[in-house]
C-alpha cells in the first residue's frame, strides 16, 4: 500500500535527521514526516492548479500548529481542542514564511498552503528551525515551482563555542541565539536575540549557520533526484505585452524620476506626484479603446521601482532627499501621559511610537500554556499598528501576524536589558501605539519602550536603541549602497531589511530579510558598522532627553516590598483556608502573593500607599518570627485562667503569663490587675524543650521593690 522513502541526513554529531515520505498526507501535493529523535514534524504543501484572476502577487500561507498530544497534554480551556494560534506558533509561521516566500518564481501566482504539524514533540528539541526545513522538503519533493530548497537552523554560543540546533536546556547558557534561513548559496532571513555582543561576533555566528544549512540543502537536493521528483509544473499566470510595457516605460521613466528627485520628505504628497504620473498616461487613451490597467499599472511599478533605485545609485539621493547614512529628524518626549506609571512619545520623522509602562503584581504575569512551554512571562510587550498610522481608510480586525511578529522583536531587545528578578519585583507590561509610520516602527518601539521604562523607574541596566537598514544593489555593475533608517518605500523597493537594535556596548536583537541573491558577508559587515554608527547617535538623542532611570517610581504607582520567610511559615502566614492572608490583606487593602521558591517561601507585598505596605509588612514578620528568649514583646490578653493569663505575643503564639509573674506584690486574682483584651508588655523568660510552651514574666519589668532589712520592712515601706 505505502511507497515508503527515506532520507538520513548525518549532523556529524551523533545526531541524525530523517525526511520521510510516502506513508501520510499522500494526497498532498508534496508530504515529508521529519525525525529527529522522538521529535517528529509532518510538513504538507499544495498549490491551485490556476492563479486566481488579477492577481499579481504570491498568495501564499504558512500555518505551523503543535498538537497537545505531542507531548502527552490535553488543552485547556472549556472546549478542550486546539483552538486559534499562540503566539509562539504564529512566530514560527513567520520564520517559515519568510525564508520560503522569496524563492517562489516572480511570475507563479497560484494559491500555495504550507502547512506544519507537531505531532510528536521531545521536551528538549525545539522544533522552530526544523519547522523550515521540513516545509523546504515537503516543496522540493513536490511538483509545485520552487527555486530551493532552503533551510533554517538556530546557531547558539554557549560558553564560547557555537552550536547548531542546541537543545532548550543548552540554550539557557546561550549568549548568542539567532534562527538563520538560507539556500545552498544565500542567506535569505535571520532573527534572533543576543546578550551585548560584537558586530564581528554575530557574522561568525552567521558562517557557522550556513555551513550547517549547506548540508541540509545537499541532502534534500538528493531525496528529490532518489524519487525523481525534479520536474515542475508548467504554469501561465501571466498576461505580458511588451509594446504596452515599453511604451509606459518611455513615456512615464523620466517624469517618474523627476518626482523621486523632488526629494520631498511628505510620504502623502510623493505617493500623490508618483500617482500623478500614471494617473496622465492612462488619461490619455480614449473611453472607448480598451487598455489592460492592471497591466499598466504592473509595469509602472517596476518603473517607480528603478527611478527611485537609479537615484540613490547614481546620485547618491534618497527619495527624502538624506544622504545614506543619514538619520531622519528626532524627538523625544517622556511622562506624555502623566496618569500611566511611565510614558514616552518617539518621533522619528513619520513614524512616531506612543508606548506606555505599567506596573502589577506576579497575578498579573503572563501565563504561558503552549505545547511545550508552560509558566508565566514578567516581562511582556505587546504592539498595535492602527490603520490610520498609515492614512487607511479601513477597519480594525484583531491583532495581525505583522504585530506579533514585530512586538516579538522589540521584546527582544529590550528584555535582556531588564533588572534581575531580585531587583525588580514587578510584571512589567510595555504597549507601543504606533501613531504614524513611514518606516521600521518595530524599532522606534524599541526606542520609547526605553524611554518609557527609564520614565518609570524601573532600573534598566542600559538603554536600548535601533535602527533599520536597507541596501541596493545594481544588477549591471558592482554599485551598491547601503541605507540608515529607510523609509517604508526603500523597504519596498530595496533589495534589505537589516533592523539592528542594541546598547552602545553590543547588539541585543536582529531581524533580516534579504531579497537577492550574491549577498556577500563584506556587506553585512558594512551594513553592521553602518548600524551602529546610527544605533549610537540615536542612543544620544535619547540621552539628552533621560540619561538614568528616575530614582523613584511615580507618586501614584504601585508598591511591591519583598520578604523571604523559612518554608515551614508559609502555611502559618496563609492560615487554614486562607484565612490568615486573606485578613491581612481586607484590613491593610494590600494584595499578598506567597511562592515556594528554593527552599523558603518568597513573599511580596503589592499595595497603592507606603502606610498599607508598612502594615501589611509588620503583620507578616510578626507572623513568621520567632520567639526569641529574652525578648520583650507588647502581647494581647487572650483569656484569664486561675493560675494567670494566656498573653498572645505574636499573631498565633500564646505564652502563659503565670499569677506569680504578673507582679512583685502578691495577688490573689488575674483580674486584679488584667482582663482580656488589654495590652501589656512581657519578656519572654523560657521556652518548654519539649512541648515549645512560651514561659513569659511581666514582673522582671517592673521595679523591683527595695529588700526588707534585718527581716523588717523599712519605715517608708510600712506606710505603704
């Protein structure tokens, strides 16, 4: 029944990655179940036969899911299926999306699904760089056009030495963790996060990767020719006629470069002068003489496209009219918002990032509950992209792909720069609003989410700034020129999208497309210095405006005071039911959170006032101190008894305050001289070794009287 292939590709570690195909999904257009030891992935691939009418464009859809029964989960929640992408599986769609979308022909326009499944997961394989290599090798398998294969893997330094496809356990001691997509010959897409380090570092990080991926290529390469799967589908998705496309090209080229040489800054006012140009030459033709506008209109594109190219190449412009290495204009403003616990509005000519900090508690945590990762998240940014920032007419739909791909790398780069946990008691929430856009929003979140925490107070231990960078190239010659913070035309138009974000000691996140082919690491390595030379001028810009973090939280911010008691407290301090916590916390107005952390019990105190805080604290280490022989406590009467009184000294530890050590005098009743619920002072005399009893004394407080003399009671005494 089955045709079973199989393909081993050897790592030259030990490890061994296995393509299969043959035996699932075979009526896919393309179908291969990946190994790697208990981790297996199945990756299926099919295309319409026909492209859709007027499309003029790659449809294309990446879909990576991960079944709960990979790991030996049921989901949560009421329905207990798998419902809408996490966020995480949304990320690796893009990760696969972006390494396979530049290698589909320009003119294939048929409807193209590429979908992933996790279907067997090992807790210590990550499966995000495998995800790309089977979609690559259910493709090349298949008879769908595809100018690969290509292949993703992660490359991490772990102490000093680099790894490919490290497991997760490794990658916590990984100051370097990037996820590189590439061909046999180019480097199509990289992203990822790192700690401070060197320009020169990261491009070693990135030869270590493609030497990997050529071995993957190799191997699916082969797999292909084993099955004798090399030949394509013939397809026409293309209406061409070179006559219409030669006369708009005369007739619109050098009006079309005079607009790019207008060297406007005004987004609005270019794209209407640009429309302009092909909004006359269709003018021209008569009512009644057919004219193929879509077609039109496709070859004034690649007309916009070279004008804007040829001016940068040939004169050294760019459409705003900034020299390449130059940064458009800056303004920073910080506490915009003066209600929210930090604020900043970034301005970078026509992208402009409002970003707001706010501070909770650890029941404010995200909580994590994928496949294979559960727990909670302290520190989390999220990132919205309105259609007016760009002068859309349109309605908002939910949060896009694009948001939580770019929130995902603002967070990034700024959370290795956070406090430590024990310098930082608080979940931290950054929401950057992207008012206006004309170019790399992601990283002017970046650069207010610095501003704002620094705004907050919240101890940053460096600032972070970034900047996006773009290239073109000439296909006729060897001109090349690279750019500092494009505009969203020279992304478009432009052959890169390099975004590097970092403190002035070293990069702390990257993300890159590359869209030809040849890139050499020379010109990475240009474009690397280029960015920090930008990235530094930025942070100085930022600088001027807030150097340090303030040295205290806003007035109307919340408080958290930390507290580390013994273990065997935590269920005195909680008390049966939650009684004793829930107390504290209806009187004092506080929110309590106690964890079993280590060995001994974290507790943190979270209130809207300093006095609620102090209360709430003095409650708590009166719980869970320790009774301590010789010391003086102010106790309350608990009950009266015959033979004394039970005084309790701390919140549920009673001592007996016995008759005799009420006071010096004799008396024959407790009430003579208390009655429950008064307050009185008493020492702590002696501790029962055996049954913990509490022996306290009031007495030894008090003044001794003077001693009788020759068994006498002196004068003064006897009036008494």
């Amino acid at each position: 029944m089955f045709n079973i292939k199989e393909k081993n590709i050897d790592l030259g570690d030990g490890r061994i990655i296995t393509l299969e195909t043959g035996r699932l999904a075979r009526q896919a257009d393309g179908s291969v179940l990946l190994k790697f030891g208990k981790t297996m992935l199945l990756a299926t691939v099919v295309a319409a036969k026909e492209a859709k009418e007027d499309t003029d464009f790659m449809p294309l859809s990446v879909e990576y899911r991960e079944k709960y029964a990979s790991s030996g989960r049921i989901p949560g929640g009421f329905l207990k299926r798998e419902a809408r992408p996490s966020d995480y599986e949304i990320l690796i769609s893009r990760l696969v999306d972006r390494a396979l979308r530049p290698l589909f022909p320009d003119d294939f326009h048929a409807e193209t699904f590429v979908t992933v499944n996790l279907v067997s997961a090992d807790l210590d394989i990550i499966p995000d760089a495998l995800a790309g290599l089977a979609a690559s090798a259910a493709l090349t398998v298949s008879d769908i056009p595809f100018n690969g294969p290509m292949a993703e893997v992660r490359v991490a330094r772990i102490n000093g030495q680099f790894v490919v496809n490290p497991t997760a356990s490794q990658l916590k001691d990984s100051d370097i963790d990037l996820m590189v997509g590439a061909t046999y010959e180019n480097i199509l897409m990289v992203e990822g996060e790192m700690r401070e380090v060197s320009e020169s570092d990261m491009l070693e990080a990135l030869r270590v990767a493609h030497s990997a991926i050529k071995i993957l290529c190799r191997a699916q390469v082969e797999f292909a020719e084993e099955l004798g799967a090399t030949t394509k589908r013939e397809y026409c998705h293309e209406v061409n006629d070179p006559e219409l496309r030669k006369r708009v090209w005369d007739e619109t080229y050098d009006k079309c470069y005079q607009v790019a040489r207008s060297l406007t800054a005004d987004k609005h006012r270019r794209e209407e002068a640009f429309e302009s140009v092909i909004a006359e030459f269709l003018a021209q033709f008569p009512e009644e003489e057919e004219i193929n506008e879509t077609l039109v209109r496709k070859y004034y594109h690649e007309v916009h496209k070279e004008a804007a190219r040829r001016l940068v190449l040939d004169e050294n412009l760019r459409l705003d009219g900034r020299k390449p290495d130059e940064i458009r204009p800056i303004e920073c403003e910080i506490d915009p918002l003066p209600a929210t616990h930090g604020s900043a509005l970034f301005t970078r000519g026509e992208t402009q990032s409002l970003t707001t900090v706010t501070l909770g508690t650890k029941l404010d945590e995200k909580i994590i509950d994928d496949v294979l990762n559960q727990g909670t998240e302290k520190f989390t940014l999220h990132y919205n992209f309105p259609p007016f920032s760009t002068g859309e007419a349109r309605p908002i739909r939910g949060i896009s792909r694009r948001e939580i791909g770019h929130g995902n790398l603002a967070h990034r780069a700024l959370k290795n720069m956070m406090p430590p946990e024990e310098e930082n008691p608080y979940a931290v929430r950054i929401v950057s609003d992207i008012l206006e856009s004309n170019g790399s929003s992601s990283m002017a979140t970046v650069c207010a989410g610095t501003l704002a925490l620094m705004d907050s107070g919240i101890r940053l231990r460096k600032p972070v700034s970034g900047i996006a960078m773009g290239l073109i190239t000439d296909k006729d010659s060897d001109k090349i020129a690279i750019l500092s913070d494009i505009l969203g035309d020279e992304d478009h138009l432009g052959d890169m999208d390099f975004k590097v974000a970092g403190t002035r000691d070293g990069i702390t996140a990257t993300q890159m497309d590359i869209k030809v082919e040849g890139l050499s690491f020379e010109i990475l390595a240009k474009a690397l210095d280029q960015a920090k030379k930008g990235r530094l001028h930025i942070l100085d810009i930022m600088n001027r405006t807030i150097s340090e973090p303030r040295p205290e939280l806003k007035p109307h911010a919340p408080r958290i005071e930390m507290l580390t008691i013994p273990k065997e407290m935590i269920g005195a301090l909680i008390g049966p039911g939650g009684k004793v916590i829930q107390e504290i916390q209806r009187e004092t107005g506080t929110t309590i959170i106690v964890e079993e952390i280590n060995g001994h019990g974290d507790v943190n105190i979270f209130g809207e006032n300093k006095d609620a805080i102090v209360a709430a604290l003095e409650w708590v280490r009166k719980i869970v101190a320790v009774p301590e022989v010789g010391q003086v406590y102010r106790g309350k009467v608990k009950t009266i008894v015959q033979f004394g009184a039970f005084v309790e000294i701390l919140p549920n530890k009673d001592g007996l305050l016995h008759i005799s050590e009420i006071d010096w005098k004799k008396i024959k009743t407790v009430d003579e001289v208390l009655k429950e619920g008064d307050e009185v002072e008493v020492k702590l005399i002696d501790i029962d070794p055996k049954t913990g009893k509490l022996k306290l004394s009031r007495k030894v407080l008090l003044p001794r009287p003077p001693k009788e003399e020759g068994g006498h009671k002196r004068p003064e005494d006897k009036r008494h």
